[in-house]
C-alpha cells in the first residue's frame, strides 16, 4: 500500500502518452470535445488579453514596444488543437485592441516527443513559427524545472522572465498526481492505494485492480503549511467525507512561477468539483478508465491554495457542474477589472458542459432542432466553431433541402462556413471537415466552391467513392460533363458496387 501521489499510476501514465502519441485524439480514445473548442478558447484569449490590459494599466512605464513578450506556457499541450484556437482568438482580439501579436510569446509543451514532432510537422502552426509569436518545448509538468524552447533555442531557467507569465492547462491536472483523504468524525486518514496487474501500457489501466486502506495522518501531513492549512480546513468542515489534494498540479504550478520574477496566472479547465459539499460522502477515489485515466480535480482546494499564497481565484458561478473552468492568480495586489470583467463576461453565464449539453445526448448529436433558424442560433452559440459544425452538418444540410431558405439564412450559412475552414486544424481521421463544408456549399448550389473543397477533402483524407462521386454531380451541375463522367469513373474504380455513381454514368450516357 502506498500515497496515491507514488503510485505507479503516474509512471504508467506517462508511458501511455509516450507510446500511444497523437493517435489518443486522432482515433478518438481520449476525450477532447469539451476542453478544446472555440467558446473556451475565446474565453481564454478575452482573460489573457484583460490581464496584459491590467499590467500596462498599473505599470504605465513599460510600452508596448518593449523586447520581452508576454510567455503564455501551455502545459501538456496534447493533440495541438486547443493552442491552435487560442493563438487565432488571440491574434484576432489583439488586432481589435490596437495591439500587435509580438507582445505575445506562445510556447506549447508536452511530455511525449510524438505529440511535439506532430506539431512540428502540423502546417497550421507554421505562420506563428515562422514570426517567433509561437515555441515548442519538452517539459515533464512532474519533475523539469526549466524550458528548452526547440524551434528558437532559448533557454527559459528560473526568474529568467519579467513579466507576468500565463500558464494554461486543460484535462492535465486531473491526469497529474494526486493525494486522497477521507475524514471519519472529523478525524483525518490517507487514502492509500494497491494496483495488481501487470498488462502492457495499452492494456494496463483496463486490467488494474485498485484496493484501498485508510491510515489515520495529522494535518502537518505535508512540509508545506499551505497544504496543511487546506487539509485543517476539510479535518474542521468535512465530518465525513473523501477529498483529493491535486499535489502534481499544485507543483507544476510552481515551478511555472519559478520562471518569471513576477505573478502567475492560471487558466484551468478540467473535469472537478468546486464546492466542499461534494466532498460529503465516504466514497474510493474516482478512476475514471478511458485508454489512460483521470480523476476529478478538487477546484475548492486550488482556490484556498491560492488564497492561503495571497493570490486570487476566479471560479465559474455554476459549482456542481463537472466540467470547470478557473483563473488562478499568484498575487493580488492591485485591482484587475479587466480580467475580472473578461472571467465574467465569458464564463458566468453558458459554460462549456452547457454548451455540450444544448449540442449533444448520450455522446450523440442532439436530433431535436425544429428548424434551420435553431441550428444556426446553435452555430451562432458555438461561434461557428468545426466540431459543432461537422457533427450538424447533415441536419443542417436535411434543412436546406426541406424548406426555402431566406437571403440572410442564406448569407448566414455562407459567413459561418469560412468561419468553420479558418479555425480548420486537422486531427481526428474520421472528421472530413472539407467534405463536410463542400456539401454544405452544394447544398446551396455555389458548385465551384463545392468542387474546391471536394478536392481538398481528397488531397487531406485521400481519394474515396463518395467524394470522388460528390466531385462527379457538382461538375455535372455546371454541365462540365467530361469532369463528371471522370470522377464517376474514378468513384467506381475505389468501389465498383458505388450504385449513385453507376447511375451518374448510365444517366450521362
């Protein structure tokens, strides 16, 4: 029996990320949806940007011109998609504060060299690169103290910064370490943990077997008081009841402010729970199994980490949801309306669970909008963003074809589609989004744009029947028949038993 903190579990984490690489979110294993879409990555740019406005508002004598940017540091960074949202909603609000994009410095970082050397290789990030607005790095959020940025060759070590550094983490706290406690009549105990089974990394969390003990502790448990005070705090308020310390997180998050000589702020979003009365049940830990695994983060206990540090905390009103999202400060000693007035105008009301919640069911798209005007009030909510927008395509597409559409639908349509292909940023193999967006211009007969994005959904996601068949009628709807006739011909060579695509050519003979 051990800590749940020095468990193999984190080992073994790490393992699978090295081994398995991208193809987590590209086949669809780890769950991303809720933590990397447009209305998050917008909320986060909003924050980033009243942050910068509330530093140059309280030191007026630093312009700015001047060399060092403000490091936004993204840890465990993933798949790639989340920074890729954040960095265009940043680029796009800086232009409409008259700001310019060197201010900025944005530097992705992850454990697994997969992930980094898909990132590397990703077209999307290029423009960034190439401006110096955008960095790699190798950073194991458990144990380095310092950044190696690949693309520049800098060298970030401790204090090395002078300006407040952003640290952003999305579903990485709940898959860092963590303590369990459980208090029994206001007696404190440790949650100690025994893993059996010895399965490969690909198999090993499916097959574990957990068992627990409970060992009575004092609350002078940990060398740091500030720990000791959060467990104290539990010990008086908790008569019975199971709690999580996120320890890994809470280390990460110093040695990110390490780096720089001034404050700290954190951007979190992550499965958890902010409201002591949560905790109020003696239950195990919560392990949730899904190729890897994670846990749920306990929000309460960052927020008086942070207090007990003299910083601030900024949580979203709606406690019990369990998907959070939060701004952690290391300090607080001037007023920030900026970023306060940013938090709330983007997270106090609809969040991102309510956002997932409008838009799906039982993991499936929500099948109930009436009408066209609902789906693109939908769109409109999800500021068009190209998750969304795939998983409705269809119903968006049935629509057209089932009513008249007005001139502003119309023109809605067409002003969110090139919405959709500018936040465009390849990952999951299964999600077309060139074909998507090439039936959604069919569908509104603009064919030569359709024809384009066909033949994009054929250059990123190579030839098949149907969007070589879908190339065939677009060109025979501008009566370029030797086109059609081709891609017909070429739809059935994939396919031969293709039955439209038959009918195409029997129908042109």
């Amino acid at each position: 029996m051990t800590s749940l903190s020095k468990s193999a579990l984190w080992i073994k984490m790490q393992e699978y990320y090295h081994n398995i690489g991208p193809d987590a979110w590209q086949n669809e294993l780890v769950p991303l949806q809720i933590s990397s879409n447009k209305n998050l990555a917008l909320a986060y740019a909003n924050i980033i940007i009243g942050q910068i406005n509330d530093w140059y508002m309280h030191n007026p004598q630093n312009s700015q011109e001047q060399q060092e940017p403000f490091y936004i540091i993204e840890i465990g960074t993933g798949h790639g998609k989340f920074g890729f949202y954040v960095l265009k909603c940043l680029q796009e609000l800086l232009v409409n504060y008259s700001l310019p994009i060197s201010i900025i410095k944005f530097i992705m970082t992850d454990v697994a060299e997969k992930n980094i050397k898909s990132w590397q290789q990703h077209p999307a990030f290029k423009p960034w690169l190439d401006a110096g607005n955008l960095d790699f790095a190798i950073f194991n959020a458990m144990s380095d103290q310092e950044l190696n940025l690949l693309h520049s060759g800098t060298k970030i070590k401790s204090q090395g910064l002078n300006k407040p550094v952003f640290m952003l983490c999305n579903y990485l706290f709940d898959s860092l370490s963590h303590d369990a406690f459980q208090v029994r009549e206001h007696k404190l105990h440790e949650v100690q943990i025994k893993i059996t089974g010895d399965a490969d990394w690909e198999e090993y969390f499916a097959e574990a077997k957990f068992s627990y003990t409970y060992q009575p502790v004092t609350t002078d448990y940990y060398p740091d008081p500030n720990l000791n005070k959060i467990l104290s705090y539990y010990q008086t308020n908790l008569t019975n009841g199971t709690f999580m310390i996120p320890v890994g997180g809470i280390d990460c998050i110093n040695t990110v402010k390490k780096l720089s000589t001034q404050h700290l702020v954190l951007l979190l979003a992550d499965k958890g729970q902010a409201s002591i009365d949560l905790f109020d049940d003696l239950t195990e830990p919560d392990i949730d199994i899904h190729g890897s695994i994670s846990l749920m983060v306990n929000f309460d206990a960052l927020k008086q980490y942070f207090t007990n540090i003299n910083g601030d905390a900024l949580l979203m009103p709606n406690k019990s949801s369990d998907f959070q999202v939060a701004c952690f400060s290391t300090e607080h000693k001037h007023a920030t309306p900026h970023t306060t007035h940013a938090f709330k105008q983007t997270l106090s009301g609809a969040g991102p669970q309510d956002i997932i919640n409008l838009c799906y069911y039982d993991d499936e798209v929500n099948s109930n909008f009436k009408n066209l005007d609902q789906l693109l009030a939908m769109m409109n909510l999800t500021y068009w963003d190209p998750n969304v927008f795939y998983d409705m395509h269809e119903m968006i597409i049935d629509q057209i074809e089932a009513e008249e559409i007005s001139i502003e639908q119309d023109k809605a349509l067409l002003s969110g589609a090139k919405i959709v292909w500018d936040y465009f940023f390849k990952l999951e193999k299964n999600q077309d989004l060139p074909f998507a967006l090439a039936s959604l211009y069919y569908a509104l007969d603009e064919y030569e744009i359709a024809i384009s994005f066909y033949k994009l959904s054929v250059q990123e996601f190579g030839p098949n029947a149907e969007n070589l068949y879908n190339l065939a009628i677009s060109y025979q709807a501008m009566d370029n028949l030797d086109n059609a006739k081709k891609y017909a011909e070429q739809s059935l060579m994939i396919d031969a038993k293709y039955t439209a695509a038959k009918e195409l050519l029997a129908e042109m003979a």
